[in-house]
C-alpha cells in the first residue's frame, strides 16, 4: 500500500506540473490573439489583416541573442522596428511593452497596437490579393528584472517576415 501511494503522489505530481505549463502557453496564446485582434481592429488601421504564425524559435533566439535577456532593451529598442536573420530568412521585429490585462483586446488597442503596426507599415512580407494585405506575425513574451527593480518588466516581441 505505501508504494502505490508513492506512485501516485508521483503520478499527481506529474499531472500537475504539465497542466501548469499549458496554462502558460494557453496565457500566452490569449495575449497573442488579443493582439491580433487589436492590430485588425479598424481603429487601429484598414490596409493589413494580421493572421497568428508560428516563428516561436526566431523570438527566443531575437531575446536571447539581440536582447540579451531584456538586458539591451532601451531608449532605441522599445518600439522600434529592428531586422534579424535566422538562417536563410529576414525578420522584422518591435519589442514594446506587454500592457497589465494583455488577454484584453481593449488593453492593446489603448497601448500598443498603433505603436507596432505603425513600426511594421511596409516592411513585412504580405500575400494576398484581397482588399487587405495579408500578414502572418508571431509575438515572443518575455519578462526582464532590471537590477533594483522592485517587479519584472514584461515585454512582447512582434515578429514578421521581412519584405523583400
């Protein structure tokens, strides 16, 4: 009786740690979809149909290596638009900050969501023939404590393609 016991305080373990990281990327997943709906919002701009893409190892590797962890995030990073290769292909790429309810369209909308199309307006790679041009954008979602900071700062990075 006391191995099985073991067992399933292993087993209940287990559960819980795997249903506590996809509650991480299902927050992740809303933020993103409340962006992208922001940034299709008609107030925020008419020309663009922004679609979610999966370009997941481009923002770590963004992070990691133009950022250094949020180390390099500054005056001249936030909000603006930036170029990164990985491999063969060309990224563009905004980091700003990630509002307080970011699962809220109405969060991006009054925040950001201006900010980043504006820093994308033709510089992505779009398809399409349609009224609106079609473009495919991922968003990376870090966090960075600033030494002698009380609280971590949360940042999204906006990738696209790159045009041309």
């Amino acid at each position: 009786m006391k191995m099985f016991k073991k067992l399933m305080a292993v087993a209940l373990t287990a559960v819980m740690a795997v249903s506590m990281l996809t509650g991480c990327s299902f927050s992740e997943t809303a933020k993103q979809n409340a962006l992208v709906k922001a940034l299709n919002n008609e107030n925020t701009q008419t020309a663009y149909k922004y679609s979610s893409a999966k370009y997941e190892s481009t923002g770590k590797k963004i992070w990691q290596n133009e950022l250094d962890e949020g180390k390099k995030i500054g005056v001249t990073t936030l909000n603006t638009l930036k170029t990164y290769k990985n491999g063969e292909t060309n990224y563009v790429y905004v980091v700003v900050k990630v509002p307080e309810d970011a699962k809220k369209v109405a969060s991006w909308s009054a925040s950001t969501a201006g900010t980043v199309h504006n820093a994308l307006l033709n510089k992505v790679k779009t398809s399409g023939n349609g009224t609106k041009k079609n473009v495919d954008i991922d968003v990376y979602f870090d966090s960075y404590k600033a030494q002698g900071d009380e609280k971590s700062t949360h940042y999204a990075i906006v990738i696209a393609k790159a045009a041309g």
